[in-house]
C-alpha cells in the first residue's frame, strides 16, 4: 500500500507525470473471438450427462471432455464457488488466473476466456451464459466472477488470526485433487492454482488499492455456464465464506451447495476444433 505520507519528495511535474493517459497493454482487437452463435448453437440441442453436487466448505472434481458444456449453478442460497482447471490429460497445464486478468480484464463474463499457463497459453474454457451480466461494475467498483483474488487459503489465514482453518478453498481443492488422482496430499497441493471466483464479487478499493469483497448478488437460479475447449479435469470448492459478505475462512458464515452440471451437444459446434497449444517456437 502506499504511504499516507511518503518519504520521497514529488517531482515539480509530478501532476504532469500523472496526468499520462493509460494505454491498455494488451489490446483484445487482435485475439480471436469464440463464435458464440456457434456455441449456442450446439448447446440448445445439448442432453444432460451428469451432475456433481458440490457441498458447503468443500470441493468436489468433475470432468468435461472437449466440445461439452459445464454449469456452475446457485441453488440454495448466495454462494461463491473458486474453481480450478487442468488438462485432463496433464496436470501441468492448468488455469492462468493472471494471464487471464491481463487479457480480459479483473472479472470474467460472457464470450470471455480461460486461459492455460505457460508454455501453451491457449483457452481451456469459453464463458457462453452469464445470469449475472447484468450486475456489470457497482459503485463501489466491485463486479462478480473476478479473476483478482487468489483462494481463501490456510496460511494466509494463520498468517492474520493465528488460527488453523482446514476447509479453506486450497485445502478443500487440495483433498478433492488428492482423491481423484491418487496423489498424496502434499503433492496435489502443488497444482492447486489461483482460482476463477465465481459468484464472488470484489474489486479494488479506490482510496488504498485493498482487495474486497462483498455480499454476492448471486441468488437461487443464477448460473454460469462454460464450454470446454479441451479435455478438463475440473475442481469447485463452495467457499466457506458463503456469500463473502464477511468472513471467509471460518464456520460462521451461511453457506449452500453448488450444482455443476455437465452437457453433450448433439453435434460438435459448427467449425470448432480444440486450440492447439501456444505455436511460439515450434
Ligand atoms: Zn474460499
């Protein structure tokens, strides 16, 4: 944070300096579009092929091949959902929350991508339904699904409080990894990545830059809804925080289960085929 009183005196130009207007640094004209009309589409003829349910304070994995669509879905009452993304078939592709951030900016929407980290850098997933669009950004500067935070977590937890807290996001992320794969705890840990929060709505505060958060406008019915660009293993914990209107690394808040379903379209979408990884340097 910046100092209330800084230490180092201003320049003469210092207004001038800040009166620079910002460039974006990575303008979107040039990143290829997902054909939405094309994606819905396929979903209108989609069937049901599963569903996970996803209990309060904690996570549950599910898999979608490529091509299939996934809904993340509010049931019983506000709640955020961290999710995490892997290549099925490698877990060292997985969700870039940063890279992500930098292309479609702090919150995520329809026609929005997610994006696999380094080396391959190509989208995992393609945002087709959002019931929260409407919510756009508040006054406060806060919006919903943001790709700013990281997951509650229990170190940072014992960091400020000094409690233990064993149902944060990461832990809960962790167990799931750890049971679906087979890997010991302490090795799955390490593909647990920063998450999409989903329903979560937070921002920036303009006087300090603190991240906040706020009660979720998500409510019974709200969905989100993805394709899937390539095969992925997949991991939604139900936050312990709730609606994060609070607190969110203890039992006190309200929370509800998330529904993830899984669909099949009839038919691929028309001229879609999965990325292939980032073609630098081949
Ligand atoms: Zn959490």
């Amino acid at each position: 944070m910046k100092p209330d009183l800084p230490e180092s005196p201003a320049p003469a130009d210092a207004d001038a300096r800040r009166a620079v207007a910002p460039v974006i640094c990575y303008p979107v004209d040039t990143l290829p579009r997902p054909d939405l009309a094309g994606l819905r589409a396929a979903r209108a003829g989609a069937h049901k092929t599963g569903e996970v349910l996803v209990p309060p304070r904690e996570a549950r994995m599910f898999r979608v091949p490529a091509g299939h669509f996934f809904r993340i879905a509010c049931t019983k009452g506000p709640q955020v959902g961290d999710l995490n993304l892997w290549n099925a078939a490698d877990l060292s592709e997985r969700f870039y929350s940063g890279k992500t951030r930098a292309l479609h900016g702090t919150h995520l929407s329809t026609g929005d991508r997610m994006w696999s980290c380094l080396p391959f850098l190509r989208p995992m997933a393609t945002i087709t339904d959002d019931t929260l669009d409407w919510y756009g950004f508040d006054s406060f500067g806060g919006s919903v699904h943001d790709v700013i935070g990281t997951r509650c977590d229990p170190y940072t937890h014992r960091l400020l409080s000094g409690g233990n807290y064993h149902h944060c996001c990461h832990s809960n992320l962790t167990r799931a990894l750890a049971a679906e794969t087979g890997l010991p705890l302490a090795e799955a840990e390490g593909h647990v990545h920063d998450v999409l929060n989903v329903f979560m709505c937070t921002g920036f505060t303009r006087d300090t830059g603190q991240y906040f958060m706020k009660a979720s406008p998500v409510r019974p019915g709200d969905h989100l809804e993805f394709f899937a660009e390539i095969d992925l293993l997949a991991a939604l914990s139900a936050c312990p925080g709730g609606d994060c209107s609070a607190e969110h690394s203890s039992d006190t808040a309200a929370c509800f289960p998330l529904l993830v379903e899984t669909l099949a379209p009839a038919a691929p979408p028309r001229g879609w085929a999965p990325p292939p990884r980032n073609g630098y340097g081949a």
